[in-house]
C-alpha cells in the first residue's frame, strides 16, 4: 500500500503571493522607520560587488578599445596638422627673418647715402652672371639712371665692383673678386699701397708683387687709394687674411670686407670718371706734347 501525502496540496499561488508581499511590506516599513537593514543591504553590497565588476568587464573592454582607435586616429590627425602648421610657420619665420635682414641693409645703405653726400643711385641685383670663370652680376638701373661704365659700386660696408657695361634700363658690374678685375689699394696702418687683383671663384683678393719683407700683416685693413680716378679714397675693400714669405715675393691673399657674395641692394657712385692717357712723346725740337702742356728736359752737361 502506497504512502499518502497528508497535504496533497501546497498553499495556492494567491496565497503566497500575500505572504511574501506581507513580509516585503513589513521589511519596508522596519527599513524605513528603524534603518534596520543598512547592515544587510552593505553586506549583499560587498558580496556582489565583484560579480557586478566581473559582469561590467566586457563592456568596459569594449569602451577603452573603442576609444583607443578613436583617441590614436585624433592623435595622428592633431600630429598631422601640427607639423603642417610647422612647415608653414618656419617658413614664415624665414621669410620674416629675410625680410629684417633686408630692412637692416637698406637703412644702412641709406644711412651710407646721407653721409657721403654723393650723388648715388640704388640698385637691386637682378641676376648674376652664369659663367661660372667670371664674377659678374646684372642690376636694375642703367644710363638713362645716368649710370656710366668704370662707375665704382658698393653696399653699406665697402666697395663691391665696378660698372663695366651699360645698357638703358640695366647695367653689368663685375666683381671684386673677378680674376681679371684689378683696384688700387693702400693698407691703412701705414700707408703702403699696392693694386689687389681678384682670385676668381673662391672669393678672395691678392696682392702680388710685393716684396717678402714688405710692412704688412695679418688683419691689416685695405682701402681704397684714389690714385686711379675711378674709386674715392677711403673706401673699404679688404683685409688680410693670410700671409706666406717663401719667396722674393709675398703671397697675400684678402677677403673682401663688403658683402660681395650677399645681399640684393647696393649703391653705385654716379660721377664723371677720369681717364688718364699716357702723354704722346714731343716732336723733335719742341718742349710741348699738344702745344699747350710743356714737357720738362734734362739739361745735358
């Protein structure tokens, strides 16, 4: 004979749901008058604490890896345009850095124009020439600027070249430093004078000729002589740089004080340049060369 439950059945589902909600609303009422589950809502808290950590993992995963590709990708594009700001703002600092450059050699040209008190004409460079064996530039100003050929030229330190062909709106100057350009010169410690002669595309000047125990020296300052009729006296041209004395002669080489090699802006003196001829030989019998210029002779014994 089977055994029988006593109850065969539970209580109902209405009736459970009354007790627990009775038992909910007690717990309600104790936990709001009296506080008395702040300890068991701390303790549940701590207890699942790491099972809500461990259920919020794979989202926050999701976020970082998420907002890594975001953050790399706005990083490359702030790091893109940061140096596209770069280039731009070098360039601009070197273009600015040109620009005051340029402005500090044109007040000195200016500065050099009122206190020769001269009549000079400003020129800017406008090319220089393309054979590589010559020192020569092109600038803007030419006889209708009354710019004449054998005209010295210069910048704001010291003597540059000389005009040596002239066109209507332009004019060519050689250089200093030109292997067949030649200027009188005195050193200004003591007077000597000599003629430099340029060296051609290094850039330098010599003074050949002179004697090995001649009175010159290392960072001796060479200026213009006027002896010629072309260059005023006084004008800076060079300064010694190297001195060898193997020789008979002296082997001295000069670097130009102007800026030959620098700048777009220089000065050329206009004025009437002198030529001077050699006297023709008199006519037999006759004391004078054109009739007028009397020619002094020797008295013989």
């Amino acid at each position: 004979m089977e055994h029988q439950p006593f109850f065969k059945h539970g209580p109902s589902p209405l009736a459970r749901f009354v007790f627990f909600a009775l038992i909910s609303l007690v717990f309600m009422l104790l936990d709001a008058r009296l506080n008395a589950l702040d300890s068991l809502r701390q303790i549940i808290s701590v207890a699942v604490a790491p099972l809500q950590r461990l259920a919020m993992t794979p989202a926050e995963l999701l976020d970082r890896t998420g907002s890594f590709f975001v953050t790399q990708e706005r990083l490359q594009n702030e790091n893109a345009m940061l140096r596209q700001q770069q280039l731009a703002q070098a360039a601009q600092l070197q273009r600015m850095q040109a620009m005051q450059a340029e402005n500090a050699h044109l007040r000195n040209i200016l500065n050099v124009q009122r206190l020769r008190g001269e009549s000079v004409v400003a020129a800017e460079i406008v090319y220089a020439g393309r054979d590589p064996f010559s020192q020569k530039i092109t600038v803007d100003k030419g006889s209708n600027h009354k710019v004449q050929a054998g005209q010295p030229a210069l910048d704001d330190i010291g003597v540059i070249g000389q005009v040596t062909r002239v066109y209507p709106f332009s004019s060519e100057i050689t250089l200093l430093t030109d292997k067949d350009q030649a200027i009188p010169v005195e050193i200004v410690r003591n007077g000597a004078r000599a003629i430099a002669f340029g060296h051609g595309q290094d850039g330098a000047l010599e003074l050949p000729f002179m004697a090995a125990n001649a009175d010159i020296q290392n960072g001796d300052t060479l200026v213009t002589s006027g002896i010629d009729g072309v260059y005023p006296a006084g004008l800076p041209v060079a300064v010694v740089t190297k001195i060898e004395r193997n020789s008979a002669f002296a082997k001295i080489t000069c670097m130009p004080s102007a800026g030959v090699n620098r700048h777009r802006q220089l000065l050329i003196l206009i004025g009437e340049v002198r030529q001077f001829q050699k006297p023709e030989s008199a006519p037999a019998g006759t004391g004078t060369t054109d009739g007028k210029t009397p020619v002094l002779r020797k008295k013989r014994g």
